[in-house]
C-alpha cells in the first residue's frame, strides 16, 4: 500500500501556507507580557502568556517578536501614556499577525498596542503583596539583620539537578581565595505550583538547625519570566520576610526583579552571584583582619618600646618607695597591734557585763519565779487553758503551783 509522504519541510511549508490563508489579517488580543528582551539589533522578543482564574496555572503561551522600527515606535507611545516602562509582567492589548516558520514553528508578530488596558495580573499582584508587607511592618526585617562576619555556613533551597545549584557551589568551592565554605542544601521545587509549599517547607526544615548556619541561599538558574511568578507570593514572601536568618536570593536573571527578591536581605543576579557574594564577605573580613594585624603588631611595638623607658625610671624610683613603705608600714603595723589589743578587752569587758544582766532578767521570767509570786498554770492534754471557754464538764484538767499539781475534774 503506497502512502503519500512529506519531508518534515514541506509538511511545516504546507502548515505556513495554511495559516497564512486562514489567518490573514491583524488579531487583537489579551495576553500578559513575560520574558522581555531586546537584542543588540533592536528587536524585541518576548513572551504571551494567559493564566486561568486562580491566577495561579498558565494556560496559554505562545512566542511573539517586535521588529526594530515597530518597537521603537511602540514602547515610547505606550510608556509615554502608561507612564511605566514597557516589560514584563504587564497585561496587554496588542494587534498580531500568526507566523509560521518551517525552522522556528508558531509565532506571533506584534504591530500595535492599545496603552489604555490595564496592568497585568502579575504586576499587580506583585504591588498589592508589597503593599501589604510594607502596612504589616515586615517588608524590610529581613533586610535590617547583620551578615555575620564569617558567613561561611550556608543553608541552600535550590533544586538538586539545577545548573545553577552546581554552579553556586564550584564557584564557593574554587574560590581563588581559599576560603572554605560548609553548605547543606536542602531540596526543594522552584517553579510551578508546589514551588511555594515546597520552599517554605525548606525554610522550616532549616530553622530547626537554624543555630548551625550563618544565612541562606535561595538560588535558582535563569529562564523565562513567567517560571517566576510563584516568587511573587505573599506567604513565601512574609516567611522570608520575618526570618531569623539573612537570605540572599539569585533566581533570575537581572531583569527580573520578584517580591521575594525584594524582601530578601541580599538580591544577587544569579546563583554564581551569589556564590560571589558570600565569597566577598570572607574576603571584606580577611582585609579587615590584615589592616588589625598590622595595627596590631605595630601598637604592640610602639607601647612595647614605650614601657620599657618607663620600666627602667620605674625601676630606680620603686626601690626608694619600697623602702620608705616597709618603714611606714612597720610603724602602722606596730600601733594596729596596740589599738587591737585595747579594742578587744574593752569588748570583752562589755559582753561580759551584757552578759549578766542578759542573765538577771532571764531569772525574773522563768516559769517559776512567776509561780513563786502566786500565780498558777492550768493544763489540760499538756496544753496551757487560756479561757474558760476551753473547757466543759468532765475534762481533767492539771494545775501547777511553785511547790507541786494538783489534778481537777470540771463538775
């Protein structure tokens, strides 16, 4: 059986000529910019892309070019009516044209904008979160904590295949420095959905050894704008925000700026980047420590020549004073003797006499001086009755004289 075959060309050639029939003319449509660059020649490629009510999953993305003259034109028409710069994560109304290419597949090119539509779901979000933070009081705690001076023990969420999580740490490790740097990484998603969940579960797995380490890393390779959009959440972001720990953040690259970037203590480009911030750390304490041994050795020298001029003055002045001070001393010690002596008798003296009269008054109120003057006690169970009321018919009840008892039933 004979089957009519194409060569992959000519399917996608038969493709393009089928587009460029059915779609014919300008589309306006509603999309969220993402991935904004422009190359040395002008040209600005980027990214469309639509998310589903939650705002959360993308459901739609597609590529999209401006031409040189076209985006000239644009982005001055469209930031001199929105009053802010052209980029991603902005909600727009372009008109497009579908391209086909036999190499580089499905594209839109863009020919007009409308500046009046709205910023976009990202961007917003993003403003509202900061927003937040900032009426919360937390936006910038994380920023306000101290880098250790050696910050050479880092915590590390990243994801473990990443390029950048191995980059960051050849970087750390191969500093021509020598610095020596103690890393944990603790894995976790860092795009998508699970990314939120998933990072802050790595901050809570670091915080229960949070005396083990000196700050931590967030770090995470380039890619498109919209991989990011899960760092622009407000739960992540006020985590971060409120950790007990300096972040330093390299999940981008330099144009895209997150909420979580904003929080963090340190933002950095990338995850090498990063690494190089901790690396100039280690070397800004290393500088320090040279110019205070150098100081050091110095004042040591200094002061050292100093004392010993003062040594040798010292010297002859402390043998005349020791000698004067042994005489005073002895004299000193000689009265002390006498006056001690004298203060002891007189003290003893007076104890003494204290003593009896102490004695005398004891006598007078002994139990039984007291009952010599005529006076009785009453017991009953060996217990002194201070009241009659203590008392009822039948109790026995023991009276004590200075000369005997007498025992007595209450009638």
């Amino acid at each position: 059986m004979q089957h009519e075959t194409f060569s992959l060309y000519e399917l996608n050639s038969r493709l393009r000529g089928v587009l460029t029939e059915c779609f014919d003319k300008h589309y306006w449509i509603r999309a969220e910019m993402s991935d904004v660059r422009v190359n040395q020649n002008g040209h600005c490629y980027l990214e469309f892309i639509e998310k589903d009510k939650s705002g959360r999953t993308l459901i739609a993305k597609a590529r999209a070019m401006i031409w040189a003259n076209t985006f000239h034109l644009l982005k001055a028409y469209f930031e001199n009516e929105t009053k802010q710069p052209f980029t991603s994560g902005l909600k727009v109304l372009v008109a497009v044209s579908v391209e086909f290419h036999e190499l580089y597949g499905y594209s839109l090119l863009v020919h007009d904008i409308d500046p009046s539509y709205t910023l976009g779901d990202q961007a917003i979000n993003r403003a509202a979160i900061l927003r937040q933070l900032e009426e919360e009081g937390i936006l910038s705690l994380n920023k306000e904590l101290e880098i250790p001076t050696l910050p050479n023990r880092v915590a590390i969420i990243s994801s473990p295949t990443a390029a950048g999580y191995e980059d960051f740490c050849n970087q750390l490790e191969n500093n021509t420095q020598g610095f020596v740097f103690y890393t944990k990484l603790f894995p976790a998603v860092m795009q998508g959905d699970r990314a939120e969940g998933s990072i802050i579960s790595a901050l809570e797995r670091i915080y229960e050894h949070v005396d083990q380490f000196d700050a931590v890393a967030i770090i995470r390779g380039g890619g498109a704008t919209s991989d990011l959009s899960c760092f622009d959440s407000y739960l992540l972001a006020a985590n971060c925000a409120q950790y007990p720990l300096p972040i330093v953040t390299g999940i981008g690259h330099e144009r895209d700026e997150t909420v979580l970037d904003v929080v963090a203590h340190t933002r950095a480009k990338t995850p090498t980047a990063v690494a190089e911030f901790f690396v100039g750390q280690m070397q800004q304490a290393a500088d320090l420590l040279e110019v205070l041994e150098h100081n050091i050795v110095s004042l040591t020298n200094q002061y050292i020549q100093n004392e010993m001029v003062k040594i040798g003055a010292l010297e002859t002045r402390i043998g005349y004073i020791i000698k004067s001070w042994e005489k005073e001393q002895s004299t000193k010690l000689q009265q002390i003797t006498v006056n001690l002596k004298k203060n002891v008798e007189q003290q003893i003296k007076n104890n003494i006499s204290k003593l009896d009269i102490y004695t005398k008054h004891l006598d007078l109120l002994s139990p039984e001086n007291i009952l010599k003057k005529g006076y009785s006690l009453t017991l009953y169970n060996n217990k002194i009755i201070k009241s009659a009321k203590e008392l009822k018919q039948g109790c026995e009840i023991k009276t004590m004289f200075h000369d005997g008892d007498v025992v007595s039933t209450i009638k």
